[in-house]
C-alpha cells in the first residue's frame, strides 16, 4: 500500500510540475489544472472534518510542495495567509513529535 502510495504521489508530481507534453494540454487547461489542485490543498488545509496532521507525512509533503509553488493560484487565501497555516501546521506536528507542547518557564 505504501508503495502504491509513493507512486501516486510521483506521478501526481510529475503531472502537475512538467509541461504536460505528453498530455498536449494547451497553457489554460495546464493553469486550471494547477489553480484546481491547489484550491483543492488549501480546501483540505482548512478543513476541520479531517485534521491535516492525520494525512501521511508523504501528502502533506507534496501538499506543502505545491502550494508553495503555485499557492498564488488559489482563490480562496492569499499566498501569505496560505504560508500561515502551514508554518501553524508545522508547529503543531514538532509539538507532537516531542510529546505535546511545553512552554518555557
């Protein structure tokens, strides 16, 4: 299954960073691609149904990888509101990593 999921991801990779030579899509269907992909993280960035942190480190990798790429396609945040939540979400992951957080005294 993990494996499965590694290709996936690649291939979503590959997909969505070339040119699309292979698939001769014309530069508006590549940007609707691109624009639809990315609302679609920032969709699931915000989503309180499933926290983001419950998603394999893998997606949540790829996920940080495009929206960071082309975070400023997307129609609902800013790119800076985008780099918020993520650097949120970072702290929250080390936080757990380490036990759960602990303030300095």
């Amino acid at each position: 299954m993990r494996n499965l999921v590694r290709r996936h991801n690649h291939i979503l990779l590959s997909c969505i960073s070339q040119r699309f030579v292979t698939l001769r899509l014309d530069d508006s269907a590549e940007l609707s691609l691109r624009r639809s992909t990315v609302n679609t993280y920032v969709s699931i960035l915000l989503s309180s149904n499933k926290p983001i942190l419950q998603y394999p480190d893998i997606f949540i990798q790829i996920m940080s990888w495009i929206l960071g790429e082309y975070g400023y396609l997307a129609d609902t945040m800013t790119v800076e509101g985008i780099l918020e939540r993520m650097c949120e979400l970072v702290s929250k992951k080390n936080s757990s990593a380490i036990g759960g957080s602990h303030e300095a005294k």
